[in-house]
C-alpha cells in the first residue's frame, strides 16, 4: 500500500504535524516498507540554508513574495536531492510541509494569490502534489499553548495572519480530492490513530 508513495502532512503552526510524520512513519517501517522522512525547507545542506533565512527573526523585513520564491527554491532541491532518489528506490516518502503551506501561508494569509502560487510551483518543481496531503486541522488557542519555547519569525505573526492561514488551509482541502482533514485538537495518541487511518481509507479507495 505505502510503496513508493508521497504522503504529506501540513497544517498550521502548532499542530503536530513534525510529531505526526514521525509516528506515521514509524508505523508505516513496522509495517514492513522503508520509509524516508524530509521536511520541507530543510533536510539538504542548501535547503537548511534557506530554512535559517525565513525563519531568522532579524529578517523582519522579508515580503510573502520573497518567502514564497525561497520556500519554493529550498523545494526543488529537496525535490531533485531527496525525494526522486526514495521514490524510485521504493521507499515511502513522508514530508513534514510542503506546497500545501505555501499555498496556505504566502498565498491566502499573504495575499500573494494560491493561483499564483501554484502556478511558481508548476514552473519550479517536476511534481507539485504528493499522492496524499492530510490536513492537522487546529484552533489558534491550542497551537499557541503548544509551542512553548521562542517563536521563529513565521510564528511571531499575528493572530489575524495565522486565523488566516488556518482558513487558508480548509479552503486548499475542500478543492482537491486528495488531501484529507485530520482534527488535530485531540491527545497525539488519538491524532496518530486518526491519521493512519485517514491515509490507508485514502488509499483503499484508490
């Protein structure tokens, strides 16, 4: 079931979903198939790189565009470098964010434009979607009382941007078939649960 597919997990701020992606993928090696976990930015030497410039607190000054151009660079080398090899070896490749957020963050909280985002990812990326996006779905409340440590500059933005952003990704979920909703606001015990069975419902159908 899981060979060689794409799984991502996204969300806003404080829901879990780094938390998820690794208990996903523990399952889903128990079950027997290999598994590759990535975060996007991140998990290649030029994609960390770029990941210390969005989330740099000093860069205050940084516009959505500007985020959006160097989320989408750290992609498409994570893409080429990480996610192409896995894929073709068989593996299950799990991804903690991915266009989804952009689409979410930059374009509807950003006022970027979630069409004109896609359209940067189209002429950025060999592939866009994944096979299956799922959605931790949670309330502004419960996130902040989450993450109890210093912010990054992403996370310092106000409430109103990140109320936005929630929306941002409810409206991403309900235009495309495949990303599911997972409610996130449960015990991580309950979310993990929800999640494999999200996934492997999404995946029986196909």
């Amino acid at each position: 079931m899981f060979e060689s597919k794409f799984i991502v997990l996204d969300g806003p701020d404080g829901c879990g979903k780094s938390t998820q992606a690794r208990l996903l993928a523990e399952y889903i090696h128990l079950a027997g198939v290999e598994v590759a976990l990535f975060r996007d930015p991140g998990s290649t030497v030029i994609g960390e790189k770029i990941r210390e410039i969005l989330l740099d607190t000093g860069n205050v000054a940084m516009s959505d565009r500007t985020e959006l151009l160097l989320y989408m660079a750290a992609r498409a080398q994570l893409y080429a470098e990480c996610i192409v090899p896995a894929l073709a070896q068989g593996k299950c490749v799990i991804l903690d964010r991915w266009v989804s957020s952009t689409c979410a963050y930059q374009g509807f909280a950003g006022g970027v434009g979630v069409e004109r985002v896609i359209d940067i990812a189209e002429h950025s990326l060999e592939r866009v979607w994944p096979d299956v996006t799922a959605i931790l779905d949670v309330g502004l409340e419960t996130s902040a009382s989450r993450m109890n440590r210093e912010l990054d500059r992403m996370e310092q933005k106000g409430c109103d941007y990140h109320n936005k952003v929630r929306q941002g990704f409810l409206d991403f979920a309900r235009q495309r078939k495949d990303v599911i909703i997972i409610d996130a606001h449960e015990t991580i015990e309950t979310v993990n649960a929800n999640v494999i069975a999200g996934v492997e419902q999404f995946f029986k159908k196909l």
